[in-house]
C-alpha cells in the first residue's frame, strides 16, 4: 500500500511530506484548494506524462517520491520488476521517484535505480487504481473484464492456456510437415532425374583431383615425346654414345695394367659407364611415366567435363556430389514416408484441438454462471446508489475460431443501460461522470474478494449526490477498505465521516505567493471541516452537532 509521499515544488505546492495508513483515508477542501495537484503529483510517480507546467514557477525542478510497502512484494510487482532487472530486498519499502525538470525532460527511479516511465506504467496498474470523472482505465477497460469474471469465477485459465500452446505447437508441426511433404512432393520428378543423372555418373569423393593430376602428367608427357625419343635414340644402339663407352672400357681394360695412368682412366671410364647406365635408366623409367594413350587422355578429360558439369548444375563442389545424391534420397524417402507421418501429426493436432475446445469450453461454461452471478450482485448496489433504473450486464460473447487464443474462447465486456428499455452499452458510451463512478463503485463492491491494486483512490465519485445516496457511497468505500486501502476525494460530510483518516487541503496566499497545504486533521479538526462541509463559509453550532452525529454513527 501507500505509505509516503513526498512532493517537492509541484504547482502551488512547495514542500509536502504525506504519511498514510491502511483503511480509508479521506481528502476533503474547498473548490479550488488544489486536489487535483496531489492527484497529478501522484500521477508522475505512476508514469504519466511528464509536463514542465507542473514545475513550481521560479524553481529549476521538481520531483515526487512514492513509497509502497508490503508484507512480501506481490507476484505480479516482482514479475515486472524481474524482467526489467530491478532489484528489490526483501521487506524493504518499493520507493518511487520521479524528477521533472522546468526546461523539460524527466527522470525516474526505483529504489535509486534509473528507470523509464514505460516501467512505471506497467506498475502503476498493480501499484494504485484510480477512479475519476474521466476514467478511462481499469474497470472501464474491456480489455480487464475477462480476468475479473474468471477471478470472481474462481475459475484457473491457466489449463486452458496450457493447452492452447500444445494444440498450437502440434498445429505448426503438421503445417510444416505437409509444407515439406509438399514442396517434396512437387520436385519429385526432378529428384528422380537428377538422382539417375548422379547415380550413372557415379561419382566418388577425391576422383577430380586424381583424374586432373593424370591429365596433367599425360598432358605433359605429350609436350616432351619428341625430346625423350631423340634422347632414347642418342642413349640407345650400338653406335650410342654409351655403347662406346662401355668398348672403349672394354678395351681399356685389356692394357690398364701396363701403365697407372691407364688404371686412373679405366677407373674413370667405368665411372662414366655407370653414370651413363643411370642416366638411360631414368631415361627409360621416366618415358614411361610421361608416356600417354590418347584414348585414356580423351576417357580422363570426358569424365571431368562430366563430374564439373553436374557440379555447376547442382550449384556445388564437385566432391559435394555425392552428399547430393544422399540429399536427393533423403528428400524421396520423405515423400515416401510423408503421409505416414502427416498421418501421426493430423491426430496429434486434432487431439492437442480437442483437448483445448473441452478445456475452454468448461471455462467458458464457468464465465457465463459466474456472469449470472455477477449481475445479480452488481444489481444489488445499484438501487442504493441511485441507479435503480439502471441495469447492468456481463456479456460473454463466444468468438469466432480465428480469434480463439490462450485465454479461451470468450469475449467478455461489462455493459451498462441507464433507461428502462434502452440497450445496453460499454460504460463509458451512456454513463455520466458521476455514474460511471458509482456504477464502478458497484463493481468493486461485488468484486471485493477477487482483489486489485494495492490502493485504490476514487476521486470525487459522489460528485452531484447526498443525504441517503452519500451515506451509501460512504458505507461502500469503507466495506472496499477494510483489510487494504483506499483514499477518496471527496465533497460529501457523509463520505468523509467515514474516513480513518482525515486529510484537509488548503490554500493560502502571501502577498503575491500563493501555496497548498494538506494537513491530517484530528479529532476535533474533522469535527470542524465536516461542520464546514455540511454549512458552507460559516460553521454553526447545528453543523457541529450534525457533524457529531455524522461521526457517532459510523
């Protein structure tokens, strides 16, 4: 709940330190003495649009400080907390601050820690619930009024929101699927043929370097053919060079012994002999590696044509052929396998449907009693608070199927006919201020055990009522206090003898300083403001004892 607020250099405010408490806590003032600054300052806090008027003329800034307090910080308050990483201690007071600059601009912060004002709107709605003249928000938002009927139902949607993400996770498998069958099923042809195009090339990862390096050595024996048969011719015959080598040792041999010098030469010879020997060798080895058959040249440079050309075809590497041909299988086999497997996930997918169409169909089942209920109950304030011939209604609409989603299959809106035989309407199309505010009211009386925010202000619902009518307003805001907080701005004496606490807001002006003030009256104070409220400028004895008796009879 609120507990502090604090307000610095907001309009005619110069400085105000506000204490609250649980219960009912009422504003009281003349017209005019500045109600709506509290409720703006209040508002900055809670994310509203920061305007630079608000400013107090002459000061450079301004600022607003909310604390909240809870026994143990709400699921919903700690959820949006969490996602947006703000930490929180346990037991320690949720502080709001929000600094708004004269030449514009603003920051806010939680707990000291800088924020953006779309975080402190998303807590607002958790944090205060705000009734006015002009609402346009919480009960009056249809977009609220399947949660409250499922709360005052005491109905979980969690079930259904369960498993409507199952029926949708099994509707996109089979989407895809029969996508993929599909798409399959179109190239099927084209498999096929591309499929016997590969399996009759058949073609083997590594074979295109193999076959580009045989092309290269044949390619190359064919440039030196003419070279190494000269060179054969040269090393080869008897009238080689080699041959009269290999005489001329022979017949050195005969007569090396007569002379060392003849030994030195027939050493040399042999020497030559053999390097000559070596030399025809290699000649001979390398001829035969260099040599080449035009027909196996043609048969390499036909089958890289093929393996490059299929390649450039199917837009890859030509070694990535063969993960090809398991790709192209793969893809037939689906189309083989397809139906089956369509089959499996048309009956998940029906199944995953059924489950959620019963489930949702039970809590829709559960709206329109609860909405029954609910009427009823509603129907019951509105007599005392002037509204007897008014009407109220929770419509549970059942939408089409492209609109059913996690929370069911429900619109729910709640409508509103002011005049016997009119229609019914939403709220805000046919209700005035003030009735809007008490039909809200009415509302938040038959919703009071479902909860809300952790304080709930209404601000001047009684506008243009009184005698019976306030005293019912009064009796009711007090019933929507107790166990939690509200504040009510108020014009009624019979509204505000009901407050545990009693703020006054004032006016004051010195010279051409003009400042609000909002004190918390006693019990003598709150004698005093009820007598004024009840008689107008001058308070009489009559308005005292009628004040009095205001305040006995609560």
């Amino acid at each position: 709940m609120l507990t502090r607020l604090a307000i610095r250099n907001i309009v005619l405010i110069e400085a105000l330190d506000l204490d609250f408490s649980a219960g009912l806590g009422v504003l009281t003032g003349e017209t005019g003495a500045g109600k709506s600054i509290l409720l703006d300052a209040l508002g900055l806090v809670l994310g509203n649009r920061a305007d630079s008027a608000l400013v107090r003329a002459g000061e450079d800034q301004a600022s607003v400080t909310a604390s909240f307090e809870f026994d143990r910080l709400p699921p919903p308050i700690r959820a949006v907390l969490a996602e947006a990483e703000v930490d929180v201690e346990p037991g320690e007071p949720l502080l709001v601050k929000r600094r708004l600059k004269a030449d514009g601009g603003s920051k806010a912060f939680i707990n000291d820690q800088p924020v953006g004002a779309a975080l402190l709107r998303e807590l607002a709605a958790h944090l205060v619930e705000l009734h006015g003249q002009h609402d346009d928000r919480g009960l009056v938002n249809p977009r609220g009024h399947r949660l409250l009927l499922d709360r005052f139902a005491g109905a979980d949607a969690a079930g259904v929101e369960t498993a409507w993400h199952a029926w949708r996770a099994a509707q996109e498998a089979l989407d895809m699927a029969r996508s993929a069958v599909s798409q399959a099923s179109a190239d099927r042809d084209l498999l096929l043929a591309h499929l016997a195009e590969l399996t009759a090339l058949e073609p083997v990862q590594g074979e295109e370097a193999e076959l580009a390096e045989a092309r290269a050595t044949m390619q190359k024996g064919e440039r030196l053919s003419g070279d190494l048969a000269e060179l054969q011719h040269l090393w080869a015959g008897s009238d080689s060079a080699l041959a009269s080598l290999r005489s001329a040792a022979r017949r050195l041999d005969r007569i090396a012994a007569e002379h060392p010098l003849l030994s030195e030469a027939l050493a040399a010879l042999d020497r030559a002999v053999i390097e000559g020997s070596e030399a025809e060798d290699k000649l001979v080895r390398a001829a035969d590696a260099l040599s080449h058959d035009p027909a196996a040249l043609d048969r390499i440079e036909t089958r890289l044509f093929e393996l490059r050309a299929a390649a450039r075809k199917h837009q890859c590497q030509v070694d990535d052929l063969p993960h090809k041909m398991r790709e192209m299988r793969s893809a037939l086999d689906l189309i083989e396998s397809g139906e089956a497997g369509l089959a499996a996930l048309e009956a998940a997918a029906q199944a995953a449907g059924d489950a959620y169409r019963a489930k949702a169909s039970a809590l829709s089942a559960q709206r329109i009693a609860a909405a029954i209920r609910l009427d009823t109950a509603v129907a019951a304030e509105l007599a005392p608070l002037k509204l007897d011939a008014a009407r109220f209604q929770t419509s549970v609409r059942q939408l089409p199927e492209e609109r059913w989603g996690p929370a069911g299959i429900d619109a729910v809106e709640f409508l509103i006919s002011t005049n016997p035989g009119a229609d019914f309407a939403p709220l805000t199309k046919i209700a005035s201020g003030g009735e809007l505010s008490r039909f809200i009211l009415a509302l938040k009386v038959a919703l009071a055990e479902q909860g809300g925010a952790a304080t709930i202000i209404f601000d001047e619902i009684d506008r243009g009522v009184g005698g019976a009518v306030a005293s019912a307003i009064g009796e009711r805001l007090a019933r929507l206090a107790d166990g939690g907080q509200l504040l009510a701005v108020t014009h009624s004496p019979q509204v505000a003898a009901r407050g545990g606490q009693h703020y006054v807001i004032a006016k004051s002006s010195e010279g051409t300083v003009t400042r609000t003030s909002v004190h918390l009256l006693d019990a003598g104070g709150r004698q005093e403001e009820i007598a004024r409220m009840l008689s107008g400028a001058e308070v009489t004895p009559e308005a005292r004892a009628q004040a009095d008796r205001l305040l006995e009879g609560v």
